[in-house]
C-alpha cells in the first residue's frame, strides 16, 4: 500500500516499510504489544533491567505500569490538570522566594 | 544441542504469498512460511550462540543489540502486512526447531485464528499528540504591552517600580506571564487532542490509548498529550490519514505525527475495558 507522504511535522515518513520510524514506536510494540506464544526460550522482558530500567515507562501499558507502581502521568502536568497546579504553585513559590531575595538586595545597596 | 534456532516474528492465514527478494530479518536471515493446522507461522532460522536463553538475556540488555533486533522483526512484520494481516508475536520469540513451533500453533490455533478472523483486513494507524508549547511562548513574547497580559496577578497598582524592567516585580510578572501563556497553551493543545481523538474514533473500528511516549526515549519535541492507536480497514487509511492531518494542522501549538500502516499491535487482545478507554476522552472532554 502507497500513501500520499504528506504528513505534518515535515520529516514525519509515510508509509510502514519505508518509513523510519522512530525507534520508540518499535519498541513500543514489538515489546508491549503483540500475541505472546509459548516458545522453548523463556525470557520474561520485565525480567531485562535495561528494559525495566529504561524502557518500562514508555511500553508499559497503562494498566500493567500501574501495577508496577509505575503512574506517572498521572503526576506529569502536561496530562494531569491537578499536577499541573501543582506546578504552578511550586513555581510561584520559588518566584515569591526570588522576587524577595532580588528585593532585598536592592535594600541593601 | 542445536546449533540453530527458529525465531518467530507473527502468524498469518494459511496461503501466504511469496516474501519480497533479499528481506531479511533477525541476525540478517530470510524468513520463511511454515505452515501448519491451518495457520502459516512465519520464522527465522537464528544462530543458539546470539538466541539461546542465556546469550539473549545478555543481548537485551544491549540497547543497541535490541534497536538492531527490532528493526529487523519490524522489517519482516511490516513486509507481512504488505500481503495480508499478520499477528505480529512479541519480539524474541524463539523455539528449539521447527516441530516445536508446529507445536505453539496448535496449542493455541483456536485462539490465533480467531483473532485472524477478527482483524482481517485491518491495519493500525498510530497517532500521538504534542504540545509544541516552546512555540506557544514564542508567539506570545513579541506582545510585551501591559494588556497583553490578560491576568495581571494585583490588578490596579502601576508604581514607577512595577515598570521597571530590572524589578522583581517586573520579573516576577514576566514570569508569570510565561507560565500562563504555557499553561493555556496545554490546555489548547488537550482540547484539540480531544477533539481529534474523537473525530479518528468515528473512523476507527476500535481504539487503544497508549501511556504517552516519554521524550527521554522518543526524543521528541514538545509535551506528548495523547498516543493513541486506531484499527482502520484496509480500504480507508488515506481518508483517516488525510483527517488526521486535516485536524491537527489548525492550531499551531499542536503537532500531529501519524505514523502507519502498523500490523494490528494493539489489537491483538481483545478489548479489555474498551469503554473505559474509547470513552475516557470524550468524558473528559465535557468536564
């Protein structure tokens, strides 16, 4: 199948075989996705600690990632309104903190 | 012991056409079609030095080794779903010989070819949502006016010390400024990615929300807010693709990346609280 390669983003490539695509939408699939069948060679991928280390953020499935104790998108501010007021306050604070500093400074001189 | 073991990349319907010339996949060998009660798994013959468990355990933890490995499985998946549907298998998996793999399809053919049935003639297409919210800042810098601000924190004072632009305060309002500009710009971005997943959804025939992709793998630009998957027919990818398109191009804080036609993935499983998933956007949405 040929599509039309005009998608956003410029570089974005278009069609499966010829596309490069990124490594990180492979590995998503190939490692989270995909039938599992019983084969003679058994490796648990969770077992991997590059995987689990680096790679479990990104394909773990949602679910799964919970389990594993792992949410944090739901803490990450661009997914979560709540963290991002989070955010928000924490960097008003800091700024609070710098305005008053800056400010005394000024007293001093 | 073998020397030699078969490496399994997906499973496909019986009768599958001949594989492109010179495809190659894992440690660089041809796949081959083996087919058997009724379905064709499609393997690798593998060397045990590289696949066997001990020497693959060590492999994987090799980022560059794996990359390499999942080029190639992808390579033989991505030529499959060329020529029909094919159930992609999780990568690495490998068996003694050839009997054994016989084996593995009849153990669980009732299971492989229900889900062939289920997702023929479909393909996946991928779409993920950013956040370009640096570009949001960059069109809202140039607006340095007093009103442009929109929300001034104190409404009311403007002190010689205010204008100042060596003050704290004048600072402290600059910055504020930049985080809400980046804070409505996320909130753009979450409603166009709203709207765009529920537009794709009408298209799709089911839907998969993905944990959105962390920039430090991905390397990405931008703040992924949705990574999502559709399971599209054949027939009506370049319409999806086209509205994909159409609806992300408006809003400039947003970047849509498309990427497809992927072997069905994400669909391999049956829909486990599919309603929870396919709807969560829309809920959301309202709130």
């Amino acid at each position: 199948m040929t599509l039309p390669s005009r998608l956003p983003g410029g570089g974005a490539p278009a069609s499966a075989g010829e596309r490069g695509s990124s490594l990180a939408d492979i590995l998503e699939r190939v490692l989270d996705k995909g039938v599992v069948i019983a084969g003679d060679i058994r490796i648990d991928l969770l077992d991997i600690e590059l995987l689990t280390v680096k790679l479990r953020l990104i394909v773990a499935s949602v679910d799964k990632a919970k389990e594993m104790g792992i949410d944090w998108w739901e803490t990450d501010p661009a997914l979560s309104s709540a963290a991002r007021r989070d955010e928000l306050s924490d960097e008003n604070e800091q700024l609070r903190h710098r305005v008053a500093e800056l400010e005394g400074r000024s007293d001093e001189r | 012991m073998n020397a030699e073991l078969r490496y399994a990349y997906a499973v496909a319907p019986p009768g599958l056409p001949p594989l492109p010339e010179g495809l190659r996949g894992v440690a660089g060998t041809v796949p081959r079609a083996l087919e058997h009660a009724g379905l064709t798994a499609v393997v690798g013959t593998v060397p045990a030095d590289d696949f066997a468990e001990q020497p693959l355990r060590a492999h994987l933890e090799d980022l560059d080794w794996l990359a390499e490995t999942a080029r190639a499985h992808q390579a033989v998946v991505d030529a499959l779903t060329e020529v029909t549907t094919p159930l992609p298998l999780r990568l690495a998996t490998v068996h003694h010989d050839d009997d054994s793999v016989r084996r593995s399809l009849e153990a669980d053919r009732e299971e492989l070819a229900g889900t062939l049935d289920r997702l023929a003639g479909r393909v996946e297409w991928g779409v993920k949502v950013y956040a370009e919210t640096d570009r949001a800042q960059r069109r809202a810098a140039p607006a340095a006016s007093p009103s442009a601000a929109g929300a001034a924190p104190e409404g009311g004072a403007r002190s010689p010390a205010d204008a100042a632009p060596g003050s704290g305060r004048a600072y402290l309002r600059r910055r504020m400024r930049a985080v809400s500009d980046r804070e409505s710009a996320l909130d753009e971005a979450e409603n166009t990615g709203r709207t765009l997943h529920a537009a794709l959804a009408a298209y799709a025939e089911d839907v998969r929300l993905h944990p959105p992709q962390d920039p430090r793998l991905s390397g990405a630009s931008g703040q992924n807010l949705l990574n999502a998957a559709y399971l599209v027919p054949r027939e009506g990818a370049g319409r999806f693709v086209e509205r994909a398109e159409q609806l992300g191009a408006h809003d400039p804080v947003v970047r849509v990346e498309v990427t497809g036609p992927w072997a069905p993935y994400s669909f391999v499983a049956p829909a486990s609280g599919r309603g929870r998933h396919a709807g969560g956007a829309a809920a959301e949405a309202s709130s």
